[in-house]
C-alpha cells in the first residue's frame, strides 16, 4: 500500500509542477489601496509642530543692513556686522542692487 501512496503523491506533484506559471485557482481581485499610516501620522504632527500657537503674533524684526548701504560699500567693508543678517534680508538687498543695476530681470 505505502508504494500506491507514493505513487499517487508523485502524480500530485507531477500536476502541480505543470501548473506552475499557470492562473490562479481563485481570483483575488484587485489589491486595496496603499494607505502609509506612518507618513499620514507625521503629516499630522508636522501640522502640529509647523503652526503658530494660538495668539502668537511674528514682531517684524529691524533690519540689519542700512537703508543707505550700496553694494560697493558692502564689497569693501571687512568689518563684521553688529548683528547677523539674515539670509532673506541678504538675499533682498543683493536682488535690490542687481535690479539697479540691470543684472536681475
């Protein structure tokens, strides 16, 4: 008996190998969508973490580079400022100076 067994299980084996690369025998259907928790939750903290709390208004700050300043004064100075300047107060002052002089349309 134990031979017709094995005979059996390796006619089994011989049909599923042939079924290899075949179609499914039960249809699935379309996966669902990919839903990525852990991005959602840090958008949401980000939110969080990015908006001003409640009553806090922005005081403009002063700034550091003088009204007066032109771009040659700026080039020849080695003198550091008395205060940081920030990259966007630089950065408006420089397109400033392009602007009058025709560099940056």
């Amino acid at each position: 008996r134990e031979g017709g067994d094995n005979a059996l299980a390796a006619s089994r084996l011989r049909v599923n190998r042939s079924q290899v690369g075949s179609a499914p025998a039960y249809d699935y259907g379309d996966p669902p969508p990919y839903f990525n928790k852990g991005l959602d939750h840090w958008n949401k903290q980000r939110v969080k973490w990015t908006e001003p709390p409640p009553g806090y208004k922005r005081t403009p700050k002063r700034p550091v580079l003088s009204i007066d300043l032109t771009y040659e004064e700026l080039l020849m100075t080695n003198k550091p400022f008395h205060k940081p300047v920030s990259l966007q107060e630089m950065v408006d002052f420089l397109v400033d100076c392009w602007e009058q002089e025709g560099l940056y349309d």
